[in-house]
C-alpha cells in the first residue's frame, strides 16, 4: 500500500506494533518453545483437548438440530421432554465433567506458571552465565596478573637482598677499617702513656728511694745514737760489776754494750724470716696451757702464739728487747732466766720455749736449765729448745762464731741426754735450716755428703715432763 513512512499506512504500523506487543505480553505469560536455550513444555494439544472437553460438557442436553416442519418441532419438543426427564439421571455426571474442566484448567494454569517460571530461571540462568563468563575472563586476567607481580615480588625481592648485602659489605668493610684506625690510635696513644708513665714512674720511684735511703738513714743515725746515749746513761748508773762468778753469762748484758737489735737485723734474720721459722712450734704448743718463751728477743715467737690464741709470756735480760716487746703490746719482763723460772710455781707452766739461746750460756749452766725447766713443767708439759747445730760443718765457717756472745755448740746427742737425765721424755729431735738453702754451692755436692757434713744449720729437741 502506498503511503508515508516508507509506503506503509501509519494506522497499519500502529496496529501492527500493538499485535507485536499483545504477542510479546502472551508470550511472557504462555511461554512455549525455548527459553535462552532452555526446552519449554508445549501446553498446546493439552488445551485443544480442553477446549473439545468444554464443548462436549456444552452439549450435553442440547436437541440436535432439525430442518423446520412440523415433525420436526414435534421431535424436538419430545427431545426435550425427555432431557428433562433424565436431567436428574445425567446431573452427577454434568458436575463430574465440570469438575474434570477445573482440574484440567488448573493444571493447565499451573504448567503455564512452572513455564513461566522455568522462563525466568532460564533468563536469569543467562545473565548468571554472563556474569560467570565475565567471572572467568576476570579470573584468567587475574592469574596472569597475579603470575607476573609474583615474578616482579620475586625480581624486587632479589633485587633488594642485594642491595642489603652489598650495603652489609661496605658497611662491614667501613666498621672494619674505623676499627682498624681506632685500634692504631688507641695503640699508639696507648704506647706514648706507657712510654711517659714508665718515665714519671721511673723518676718518682728514683726520687722515692732516694728519700727513703735518706729518711732510713737519718733514722738509723737517730736511733743508734738515742740507744748509744741510754746505753750509756745505764753504764754509768750501773754499780760496780759483781764478781764473775755471780754474773750469768747469758747475751748481751755480759759483753762490751753494741746495737744488739742491729746485730739481730743483720746477722739472724729479719723478724719476719725469724717468724717463718719459728712457726713449726705454734701447733705442737696448741692445748698446753701457759708457755714461757725463755730469751724471747724481738718477740716473734710470742707474736706468732698471739695469732694462734696461745697463753703466753716471755722475759729476756736485755732492756732494748723488752722495750720493742712491750711496744707491740707483749707481756715480757727483763729479768735472768734461771731467776724468771724459779720465780715460776711448780708445774705450773704448760711449755717452755727456749730458742737460740743455750749456745749462750756457760756449759755447766744447760743441764741446770733443764732441770728448772722440768720443775716448772706440768705433767705432759713440752720443753722446745732450738740451737746451733753442730753436727753442720757449715755453721763453723758461716754462723757460729758470728755472734762473740756464743759460748760453745751443744750436739743434739748430749742435749738429748741432758733431758733423759732429768726425767724428760718422747724426746725428738729436728734438724732446721738445711745448709743447702743458705749456700747453693753445695748442691753440686753427693746427697750423702750433704746430709752427713752439711745437714740443719740448727736444730730443734722436742721433750714432754712424763710425771
């Protein structure tokens, strides 16, 4: 048809238009065919049969149609009486029909919805299918990115430990070389310290001894003279001397008055070296009660016995003894020995210690010591007598007759049975000092003939009072 638009009537292209949308509304309620792929049920021969079913239950009591006449309104009246004769007879069965249409329309209606429900899972099922395809090409897009900032992470992460050690390297290599430097100039600091402290050191230790020399030597002088002077202040107070027989010929109160503590420094020992010694004794005193040191000196022996929580006293003849004794808090009297032990009550001692001093008295006077010194003695009482030995034929050439003041030696065999004669027992003997110590030369010499010739320098009689 010729017209506007393209030669078709504009009321043809609205009509066509509202029947396209009639379908597209029929088609959206009465789905058929497919949908986005997905087989639907054909309700189709479903509602033909309905429909035949309906015009079944349509006719039933209807008069089939005649040709006009008069038998035939006849025939059609009688029809229709009959009809309603058996309307009673057929009512059940109208109603069971009926029924039957309902529940045939009623499926029909429900597979119509379980279509248009299958429609619309099958459209959404395509926009899910849309979206997973999308889903996919993200995923793919996403391992492929995910694959190459993996291998960039790895790139970087190499990259970087690298970057860390070198930077560890060069940092090592920087602290390495500080220490280096630091340790040279500590080094070399340190070295010019030492050099310059040796020096000073050197220097003060000059200055420092010879101020000592000094000072020890103004000391000596002003000791020696102040002792010179109280010497011989006490001379000239001194009577007359008594008859030779009377005066005991004990240490320095019987010879021409010397510097007898100076005489000690050089020729016995330092006290020090004196204390060593003489600590063999301490223990074999420990438990005997009160000790008298006979000619206790310089008092190292009382010394060592105050250490050791030992009771004990001494007394010497010499008043410069007694003095430096009492100066270091000792209780020592000036007195004679024999007259200090009979001043003593019987058996009231627990020892008697006697050291380098019987080599001083006359010969007679030894066993006489002895005898007192037993007396004095309790029960179980100990008696240590130390003195030169003389069995020692190096102490005639070196130590013996150092001192003017020695009377004679006394061999440890007679000392020995001195004591035995007196009652003393359990006697022993120790021989002290070996010559060997004192003189090296002798070293070179047999160890039989040392011991034979050259054995203690002194020795030591250890004796207990039995009853």
């Amino acid at each position: 048809m010729p017209g506007d638009n393209g030669g078709r009537d504009p009321k043809l292209a609205e009509l066509a238009a509202v029947i396209q949308e009639i379908r597209e509304r029929v088609r959206a309620r009465h789905p058929e065919g497919a949908a986005a792929g997905l087989p639907l049920a054909d309700l189709t021969p479903i509602i033909h049969a309905r429909d035949a079913a309906q015009a079944k239950v349509a006719s039933i009591g209807t008069v089939n149609p005649r040709p006009p006449g008069l038998a035939n309104s006849l025939v059609q009246g009688l029809k229709k009486i009959v009809a309603r004769a058996l309307d009673w007879h057929v009512r059940e069965q109208v109603e069971f029909n009926q029924a039957a249409i309902s529940s045939v329309e009623a499926i029909v209606e429900a597979l119509d919805e379980a279509n248009r429900a299958q429609a619309l899972v099958a459209s959404r099922m395509a926009a899910l299918e849309q979206e997973a395809a999308a889903t996919r090409d993200m995923r793919s897009h996403w391992e492929q990115w995910r694959a190459d900032w993996e291998r960039k992470l790895a790139t970087n992460e190499i990259q970087f430990l690298r970057s860390v050690a070198d930077l560890q390297t060069a940092y090592q290599h920087r602290v390495t070389l500080m220490e280096g430097n630091f340790r040279d100039l500590v080094k070399t600091q340190h070295t010019d310290f030492t050099v310059a402290l040796d020096k000073a050191m050197l220097d003060i230790q000059r200055r420092l001894w010879a101020d000592l020399e000094r000072i020890r030597g103004d000391y000596e002088r002003l000791i020696h003279t102040e002792l010179r002077v109280v010497r011989q202040r006490a001379l000239a107070a001194r009577p007359d001397p008594a008859p030779a027989a009377a005066v005991e010929a004990t240490a320095p109160l019987s010879f021409p008055p010397i510097d007898w503590l100076r005489f000690a420094d050089r020729f016995r020992g330092a006290e020090e070296y004196v204390r060593r010694n003489q600590g063999f004794y301490i223990e074999r005193f420990v438990g005997a009660g009160e000790v008298l040191d006979l000619g206790c000196g310089r008092g190292e022996f009382l010394e060592l016995a105050r250490e050791a929580g030992l009771a004990a006293r001494g007394v010497d003849s010499s008043p410069e003894c007694v003095a430096l004794c009492r100066s270091k808090g000792l209780e020592v009297e000036q007195a004679d020995l024999l007259e200090a032990l009979d001043a003593c009550a019987d058996e009231s001692l627990g020892g008697i210690f006697c050291a380098q001093v019987v080599e001083h008295l006359p010969p007679e006077r030894v066993p006489e010591l002895a005898r007192r010194a037993h007396a004095k003695l309790g029960r179980n009482g100990l008696l240590a007598i130390e003195t030169p030995n003389p069995e020692c034929l190096a102490i005639f050439a070196t130590h013996f007759f150092l001192d003017p003041t020695h009377s004679r030696p006394i061999p440890p065999a007679l000392m020995v049975f001195y004591l035995e004669e007196l009652g003393f027992g359990r006697v022993e003997v120790h021989r002290l000092s070996p010559a060997v110590e004192s003189m090296p030369a002798l070293a070179s010499l047999p160890a039989e003939v040392c011991e034979a010739f050259f054995g203690g320098l002194d020795y030591a009689v250890l004796a207990r009072r039995l009853t």
